[in-house]
C-alpha cells in the first residue's frame, strides 16, 4: 500500500519518518502480525525497546518483510537497569543480534535514571563509529536534557516523551525546538483513563472533517511538528492511523486552539522526575518480570 508519510530532519541531517509503529506490551506473535501489517500499509518506522522483551520478534518480521534495509528506520532504547560504559555497548549489541541488523537508525536513553551520561558517553562512541545513525533520549524533561550536556559532546537529536491533547508538554515542546531536538511522542492517543479519542470536543471535529477521533488526534501532533509512535494489534487501526496521509485534511486554527484547551497535565505513565519510580524501575529487566 503507497503512502505520503512525511519525513522529518534531525539536527546531523538523518531522515526519520513521522510516523512509526510502537510494539510495547505486544508478546512475540502479536508483535510479528503488527509489524508484518504495518510494513504492508507503509510503516518504515518501527519502535522498540530492550525492556518491551520482544526485538527477537520484530527482527524476524523486518526479515520476512524482504524490505530492503536502507528503507527501514528502527529504533530500540536501553534500559534503566543498564548503566556504565560497557554495559551500555553490552545491551546494545545484544539488541542489535536480536533485531538482525548491523546498525541502528536510533538509540535512545529510555528513562532518566541516575547514571544516564554513561550510557551517553557509551551511546556518542557508538554514533561516532557508524553503529547508529541518531542518538537521543526518552522521557527527559529539560532539566534532564540539561544536566546531561554538561558532559555529552553531541546533543540529543530526539526526545521521545509522553504527549497527547490531556498532556500537551507545550514548555517542553518548545524547549526541544530552541534546541533543535526533534520531538517524538509516545501514547499520542493517551490510554487508559486518558483516552482523547472520547472526548467530545475532538469527536466533534472529527465529524466536521469525516475522520475518526484517532486521525484528528494524530494529525494535531503532526501539525504540532512532533514524530508520533502510536500502538496498535489490530490491522485496520494501523492503516487507520496512516490514512490520514493518503486522503490529507488539516486542521483549522480554531480546532488547533479548541484541542489546546484540553490540556490537563493528566499523565499514563509515571512521572520522569518520580526520583522512587526510576530507583525501583533499575530492579526488573523487561516488562514481563516488571514489578
């Protein structure tokens, strides 16, 4: 299936896709269906995670997919168990093996965890030797961003953070722009209690636009200028969450403003400056053993 995904320029020059498929809290099969149907609608963005246990199985799917390598864009993240230099490369390469590849398109810090400018230093070295493409972090607040380039040499070229109309980041979102990082969002459509796609302000303007909740949400981020990474199982809402590109609408100034009011500071997942979260978070491995 063709699709106009666009694309969006790092700061050292690296094309990544808007658009990319998260596979968290998928087991091996649901993971292979995701990523078998994604890359059939026209995902070349596939995101990942040493924690989400499951790169084995998106490294056979980018296989039997026959997609030729230089058209894929994958990401993987080490984990807040791993901190030091050598430990860094350690996990590193061995997610490498799992997914089957020579070389990443991105690897990110995955929390704030104490210790995180080893992996960094880890991490430059890594990208200096052609090992990965862009280097960047994930749920780092400025702060964070801040306290690491006191010793990094190359800076972040992305931040992947929470961010949906109930969480908007708006301080941080420009924060990352005066410092040309690229802003990547995780849970784009929120979860759980957070689900933006019931609210009645965006099913109203879905409506207006015969779209469903979920593109009207999506393309806010896209209009937004942030690289979005939603989830999803079910084939026809990942090609649903492409469509939006192949039949374009855009959103007006005045639903952009009316999506703006909804923000809540209201969170799915834990808060990158809970100091309790990130100590405990460094005991389990991945999100089976999670506690």
């Amino acid at each position: 299936m063709a699709t106009n995904i666009p694309y969006i320029e790092l700061a050292n020059g690296v094309m990544i896709p808007q658009v990319g498929l998260g596979v968290f809290r998928m087991d091996d099969s649901q993971v292979e269906d995701s990523v078998k149907a994604a890359l059939k609608a026209g995902y070349r963005h596939i995101d990942t995670a040493s924690f989400y246990d499951n790169e084995a199985a998106v490294g056979k799917a980018l296989k039997a997919s026959g997609i030729d390598r230089k058209y894929l864009f994958i990401t993987t993240k080490v984990w807040n168990n791993v901190r030091g230099y050598d430990e860094t490369i350690a996990q590193f390469n061995d997610s490498l093996q799992k997914l089957g590849l020579d070389y990443l398109d991105l690897y990110l810090i995955h929390w704030p965890a104490p210790g995180f400018e080893e992996n960094w230093r880890a991490m430059e070295d890594l990208y200096k030797d052609g090992k990965i493409r862009a280097i960047g972090v994930s749920n780092f607040k400025a702060h964070h961003i801040e306290q690491l380039m006191k010793t990094a040499t190359i800076a972040p070229m992305v931040d992947q953070i929470e961010t949906h109309p109930y969480l908007q980041e708006t301080d941080l979102h420009e924060y990352l722009q005066t410092k040309n990082i690229a802003h990547e969002s995780w849970s784009p459509l929120g979860g759980g209690l957070n689900k933006v796609i019931d609210n009645p302000v965006i099913k109203e303007i879905a409506e207006a636009h015969q779209k469903t909740p979920a593109q009207v949400v999506l393309r806010w981020h896209i209009q937004r200028g942030e690289i979005i990474i939603p989830k999803s199982i079910h084939e026809s809402r990942i090609i649903e969450n492409i469509d939006l590109f192949n039949y374009h609408f855009d959103l007006t100034l005045e639903e952009m403003e009316q999506i703006a009011k909804l923000d809540a500071d209201k969170r799915v997942g834990a808060d990158p400056d809970d100091a309790a979260f990130l100590e405990h978070s460094t005991t389990y491995t991945n999100q089976n053993n999670e506690k």
